[in-house]
C-alpha cells in the first residue's frame, strides 16, 4: 500500500499497490508482519504501516467520546486520592493507546511532557484489522462483528474487499459509522467492500443480520472496562461478573451458529480485574475462549498484541507499590476455527502481501 493513487472521475484510487521488484526474504514484507504470536505494535513496520491507513482520514473515535466511562484499575480509596490531585486523575484515566478511558484529552500540561496531547478514547489498530482480514479470510468474505463499537474494523473490511455487518447499541455511534463511510467513499475509488452497520442488541444477531458468514471478527466489551451505556442490553453495565457471561456466551453462541464450516473467528480481548473483591483478574481470556470452544470451535492460535508503552511508566509505579500489578501492556488475539483444519491451506492457499 502506498498512499493514494492517481485521481479518476473526481476521485482518488484509495491506495496503490506497489509489487517488490526484488524477492524479500524478509517476514514483515511476506507477510505484512512476522507470523508470529507476538503482534509488536511498537515496531516501524508497524507504525509505518499504521500511518498510511489513518492517511486514509479514519476517525474511530466519532460517535464515542464522553459516552464511555471509564473504570479505574486502582482501588476505591486510591481512586478517591486521585481526584484530589487534578491533573493525575485526568492522566489516570488514559489506560493505553488502544484500549482506555474517559473520552477526554489529556491535560494540556501532561500533553505537553509528552510533546503532544493524547486522545483517550479507544481507537482499534488497522494493522491489526488488516492482517485479521488478509490472514483469516479471502477476498469477499463475509464478515460478522457483534460488538462493532467504532469504524475502523468496518472501513478496513471494506477497503479489502470485504462485506462487514457490525452490530452496535448505540444509534449515534452507528450514524457516525455510517457517515464517516460515506465520507470515504465520496473521496476514493476502488473500496471493493459493502459494509452493514446495524444499531440492535447483538443478542438477537440472528434476527438482525440472518445469513452464513465466511470470518467472525469482533472486540467485546472487557465487562465494566469501560461503561459504554446505560441502556438495556449493553452488558458492560451488568450487575455482576457472571450475569455479563452469561448473556456474552449466548452471544458468541448465536454468532457461531452463522460462521460457515471452514471458517475462522478472531476475538481481541484483556483480562479486567474485580474491584468490587480482592483486585484480582476474572479470567475474562479464559472465559472467552471457553465460550468460543462450547460454540464448536476449536481454538487454534493465540496471539499477544504488544502496545506501545505511552502513559505506563506513570501508572506503573503506583501500581506496583500499591498492590504489586503489574503494568499491563498487552491484548490477547483469540483465534478459533470452525470445521475441519485440514480443509484450512486448499481454500487459504498460499499467502500474496500485494492480493488487493
């Protein structure tokens, strides 16, 4: 990929696909990143190819902002001596450069330590986006995202000549979806893609977006992580741990249920810590996956996507000496598999970095 193209009918090619003229033997150019279970955001190659797609004028944040409440890692005591100290509070609240927060800029005097002032509301990587769809599923699949949350997953389906159907509560962040589409296709040509946004309960997947679907790729809510709502449905604001599993199981269950044989689905999550008890992780991974596998998958990869550093020095301190957790750092990438593996290299075939 290599920025935009050259300008038809008014428009412009959404990006040019430049071939090597050279044989690499190199993983990164293969393969787009090593395939490996380490997924390094913090890499050049990475960020490198993460800036040509935000060059694309992706703007995930539209429709979330201050809709998102924030639930500290730290205790109710600590959480009420941060509030005491402004700024600090404000800093607390940004958790990583992919998964956070308070829908807020930073303070302006902390931006400015960092040379910039950091957005706060969670963003999903294309990168990641990317290898998902080239890696996992093939040119005009069809794609189903439960819990949809911002543009990004859609647009890059869309851009990569795949048909995304994302269900989400919330209407204002499915019309920004919409139009932040809309936007892009009035910009660029050759956005091979269709994309479904459906404002609904994903529960009723099956009723909302019937159909079979070739990859299911989604990024749920970590439990109360992050409040999205107050409305009915939203199971970030269930009462308890194991009353949010329930109603997630039944969702995964039901989506499952749409995954063609043969096919992959991929989950990005973290583990949350139950504030509520002793501060320790509920296993959300764990549970995931267990949810994925009783829906007849079989879980084939797990992957680690390893964020960039960004606020942790901060927070990681207090952390420690407060209770000894550590600064988390990571996502877990889940990836499961429906059917018959051996049935995986005959339809996959062989992998081409320049197929679009």
């Amino acid at each position: 990929m290599k920025g935009s193209g050259e300008m038809i009918g008014g428009k412009t090619a959404l990006f040019e696909v430049t071939k090597q003229k050279l044989p690499s033997n190199l993983l990164k150019d293969r393969f787009l990143v090593p395939p490996f279970s380490v997924f390094d955001t913090r890499q050049g190659y990475w960020q490198d190819r993460k800036r040509q797609w935000q060059g694309l004028g992706i703007k995930s944040e539209l429709g979330r902002g201050d809709n998102l409440l924030y639930q500290y890692e730290d205790s109710k005591a600590e959480r009420e001596d941060q509030k005491a100290k402004a700024s600090i509070a404000e800093f607390d609240g940004y958790r990583n450069q992919n998964k956070v927060s308070t829908g807020k800029c930073l303070p302006e005097s902390i931006g400015e330590a960092y040379g910039r002032k950091v957005q706060a509301t969670s963003i999903f990587d294309p990168v990641l986006c990317e290898i998902v769809y080239r890696w996992f599923s093939i040119s005009g699949a069809k794609v189903l995202d439960p819990f949809a949350g911002g543009s990004v997953r859609g647009i890059l389906a869309a851009c990569l000549g795949r048909d995304y159907t994302g269900i989400d509560l919330s209407d204002t962040q499915v019309e920004a979806n919409k139009q932040q589409f809309d936007e892009l296709c009035d910009r660029y040509t050759n956005v091979k893609g269709k994309i479904n946004w459906i404002n609904g309960d994903s529960l009723n997947c099956k009723e909302l977006a019937p159909g079979e679907y070739d990859l299911i790729f989604t990024c749920p809510p970590y439990y109360d992580l992050e409040v999205y709502s107050d409305k009915p449905g939203d199971i970030s604001n269930c009462g308890t741990y194991e009353e949010f599993m329930e109603i997630f199981r039944q969702i995964i269950k039901n989506a499952c249920d749409m995954l063609n044989d043969n096919s992959f689905a991929v989950c990005v999550v973290g583990d949350v810590r139950n504030h509520k008890k002793d501060g320790a992780y509920y296993n959300f991974v764990g549970d995931t996956t267990r949810a994925f596998m009783d829906a007849g998958l079989c879980y084939y990869n797990d992957a680690v996507l390893v964020n960039v550093t960004g606020t942790l020095p901060v927070r990681a301190s207090k952390q420690f000496n407060s209770g000894r957790k550590l600064g988390k750092q990571h996502q877990n990438v889940l990836i499961f598999y429906k059917g018959n593996t051996a049935a995986i290299k005959e339809k996959f075939g062989e992998f081409l970095v320049d197929e679009i």
